[in-house]
C-alpha cells in the first residue's frame, strides 16, 4: 500500500486504497457493500450557505446504482431566491470525489457532494458551485496557470462560564489546557474533518475570549493545506457544518460571526493563495517574491473593493473591519505585516537548516521549502459565500496577471511595516480604503461588474441578484450611528449569529 494512503485519515480512501480524486461508481458501490452501508445523504450548498440534505434508503444494489447515475430532483426556488418557482426544477448529480462516511449517524451512512444540473442536463449557469469552476477553468486556459487556495477558520464557542483557570481576557492565542477550555473539542473536530477527506494544517486557541455574565466565548481556528480551489470550498463547507453538528453534541453552540461583540476580537476567515504550475509554485523565484505573485496581488487589491460583496456579506462584517485592529481596512499589502489587506507570510526561501541547529543528531538535512509560500488576502469572514469569494479571487488573480500596469501598481500600494506607524502617514492617505457597509460593497460590485462577467465567468443576473441582497440591509450609515451602542450591536450579532 502507498505509505501517503495508508496514512490518510479518511476510511474510503484507505479501503480502496486509492486517492479520492479517482474515486469511480464502481468503487463506491464496493464500498457500501462491504461496509453496510445502509444509507446515501447527497449534500450540496444553498443560497444561506449551509449543506442541505437528501437522504436514501438503500433498498438494493440496483437502488444504489441508479442514485450514483441519474442524481434526484430538487426543488431550487426553495434553495435560491433568484430561482422561479414557475421553473424550479433542478438535479442534484454527485461528486463521487467527495464521498466520505458521516461521522454523526447511528446509521451508516455515505455523504456525497453534488452539483446543481438544469432540466436540460447543463450546469446551473447561476449555481455558486458552477461559477467556481468556470473562474478556475478561465484562469488555466488564460495564463496556463492553476488556483490553489486554503482558508483559516476561525469561530467561537459560547458555553457556561468556568471559574477554573481563567484566561487573560484577548490573549488567548495558541493558550494550552487548562486555560483554554475547548481543546478536545477542536482536536475532536479536526479529526472529523479529516476522516471526511479535508486536509488540515493545523488548529489552535485563538486571541479572543471573554466572560459576559454566566456566558464564556472563546475563540479557535483551524487552518487548512493550500489544496485545488474547487477541493478548497468543499473542504471548508464541510468543516463548517462538522464544527456545528459537534457543537450540537457537546451541548455548546459557535458562532463564525465576523462580530461577536464590542471591543473584542472579531472572527476572519483569511484565505491564503498560490499559483501553480506543473506542480510548482510560481509565487516564488530565487528566494523571492515573484512577478506572478506581485501581478495576482495588484489583482486583490484592485478588486478588492467588490471582493467584499461575496466575503463580507452582512453588516457585522463592518464592524470587525476597523482601523487599528489585525483587520484590515486599508487597500495595501506587505510582508508578515497584519495590519494590510494583502499580507506575505513569513516563508522558507532558499534551504534551510534549522532542524539540524535544533537536533544536532539530524545530519544534512537541507530542503528546499519554499513552495510553502502563499499570499493571504485577509479581509473576508465567516459571513462569506465560500464558493463566490473563491470564484472572485480567481478573478481577481487573473485580472491581476492581464493587467498592464500590475507591478506598478503592486510597488505604489506596498508597505513595509505597521500602515499605521508615522513613517506611513503620508502613504495612508494615498491608498484606497475598503468600503464601511454592505451598501457600499454593493456600489463597488455595480462599478466592477465587467470584469467578474469577462469570459462569461460570473452571470450578470447573479451579480444584480447580489447587489440587490446587499443593498436591502440599508446599512450605508450604520457603523457610524452605533459602533459604541452595545446593545444595538449585540442586536446585530443576534440576528447574523448563524451566519455562513
């Protein structure tokens, strides 16, 4: 057995002992035959951003077979407000890939993703899902070039209060048990995630946490691998739903509200990006950044405006975006600085010995660890529609890569430390500011709209579809009028608390 698959978590990919991007009818089949499976779930995304669910009982292996092939019907005018219900029909058709077993059923039971598919047998043009992969589709037979992304999910957990080994309010981040209270529960989560085929870096303790009244919030993230764009969104779609379901069985709830209340840390979902090609990173050349990547940042931050329309998607969003905070608000990018919207991780340029300065016993072990290095664009949060805010990034990449004056642009919009530190006052009145409210976001939208449609990408019905969702929270003045009324505000974050 291939070392990679007999490590890897997920129990499909180990029995059939092969990759799940191979995964066929066939293999499944096999699977829920030899495993008992006794029901299918197909799963796929509606317009509030969560799984929604169809469940088979599996009466018999021709039963199965005809699931697997012909997908089911569904009603879209219930799924998509754009949809009519005049014309709702709509087949969901699974993504064999994305088969994995349902770690919350008493019943065994397989989930497998679908896409959105037309009376006519074509791709919903509208679907999110389907806009994704146009976006990647477009940008490969543009610059020959392939997406790469991964999100950093960060959430709280809201529970009753503990009076043991209180943590420092706001400094939360990376804190050990006892003092962080929700280890287990995020390394519970993780290895759900896992087992249903996401690919994880990491997950910690985050910087927020607090007490208000018998009510403790505090905050974790979980990171995942830079994995293919379309791979990225499934991952992260299943992982909101998994933190959720676990959520519900600790008897805790979580929140992926941007806002969770004045004064305190608000929750992200930075997403970090790389351009590939033949397997190799391009963001990178002889140690350094490269043109590519300085060109596809150019892209964020020109789009970066109406990139908000589809990551920043109710008016809590506006209050995690504020100047002196780690989000940003300034239309910039530098390098390890968290204070921009762009933001250079700290990489591994060039070969590099340390584990040999740490353990001596390690001789030569020198590699070279710089396609490690991705460009994480920073303003985004739980809010978003995951499958858009990915398609708009791809976009934006390539935008990025057409544009004529990209490097200038990259060069007059870098800075390289805090944007707020006094050398910069006089750069932060030059650069753009992202917008304050959903209004504003959709206002921007409107002014880019040609380039999220060039090469017939995004529709221009789900682009007016979005403009008109933002434009009705009214909110062009909001931030304003009650950034410092707590009450108001706790009021907004009741009402977005299950967003995303």
């Amino acid at each position: 057995m291939n070392h990679n698959i007999k490590m890897n978590p997920n129990p499909l990919v180990q029995y059939l002992n092969k990759p799940s991007e191979e995964f066929t009818k066939a293999d499944l089949i096999k699977y829920v035959e030899d495993n008992n499976i006794e029901m299918i779930n197909f799963r796929y995304v509606g317009w509030d951003l969560r799984l929604k669910t169809l469940n088979f009982i599996i009466n018999d292996k021709e039963h199965l077979d005809t699931i697997l092939t012909a997908g089911e019907r569904v009603d879209g005018s219930s799924l998509f407000s754009f949809i009519e219900a005049g014309s709702s029909d709509l087949y969901v058709i699974p993504k064999y890939k994305t088969a994995f077993l349902n770690p919350f059923t008493e019943i065994p039971t397989l989930d497998i993703l679908c896409s959105y598919y037309t009376k006519e047998g074509e791709p919903l043009e509208s679907s999110p899902e389907y806009i994704l992969k146009k976006s990647h589709e477009v940008l490969k037979e543009r610059t020959g070039l392939s997406f790469e992304v991964m999100g950093e999910l960060e959430y709280y957990i809201i529970s009753e209060k503990d009076e043991l080994f209180k943590a420092d309010d706001q400094r939360g981040y990376h804190e050990s048990s006892p003092f962080s209270k929700w280890g287990n529960f995020r390394a519970d989560v993780m290895r759900a995630i896992a087992q249903c085929g996401g690919k994880i870096k990491y997950g910690h303790s985050e910087v927020g946490n607090f007490t208000v009244g018998e009510i403790e919030y505090e905050q974790n993230e979980i990171e995942f691998l830079p994995v293919n764009l379309e791979d990225a969104a499934d991952q992260l779609i299943i992982a909101k739903w998994i933190i959720r379901t676990m959520a519900h069985q600790y008897g805790v709830t979580v929140s992926f509200a941007p806002k969770i209340t004045v004064g305190k840390a608000g929750s992200g979902l930075h997403i970090h990006t790389r351009l590939m090609k033949d397997g190799k990173n391009m963001m990178v050349e002889d140690g350094k950044l490269s043109d590519i990547a300085k060109r596809a940042i150019a892209g964020y931050l020109d789009l970066a405006p109406s990139l908000t329309a589809f990551g920043n998607t109710n008016p809590t969003s506006y209050f995690r975006l504020v100047p002196h905070q780690e989000a940003p608000t300034n239309i910039c990018w530098g390098d390890r600085n968290r204070s921009v919207l762009v933001r250079v991780p700290l990489g591994w340029s060039g070969k590099k010995d340390m584990i040999g300065k740490v353990n001596p016993l390690e001789k030569n072990i020198v590699r070279d660890f710089s396609d490690k290095q991705t460009v994480e664009f920073r303003c985004p949060d739980g809010s978003a529609d995951i499958h858009l805010l990915l398609a708009g990034l791809a976009v934006a990449a390539r935008h990025g890569l057409e544009m004529e004056n990209a490097l200038d642009y990259a060069e007059k919009t870098y800075v390289d430390v805090d944007i707020f530190d006094d050398k910069n006052k006089k750069k932060l009145k030059e650069l753009s500011q992202l917008p304050a409210s959903c209004f504003e976001s959709s206002e921007m939208l409107m002014k880019q709209t040609d380039i999220y449609q060039k090469y017939g990408v995004f529709t221009k019905n789900i682009l007016l579809w979005i403009n008109e969702f933002l434009r009705k929270y009214n909110d062009k003045n909001l931030r304003k009028g009650i950034s410092e009324d707590k009450e108001k505000m706790m009021q907004l974050v009741q009402k977005y608390f299950h967003c995303g």
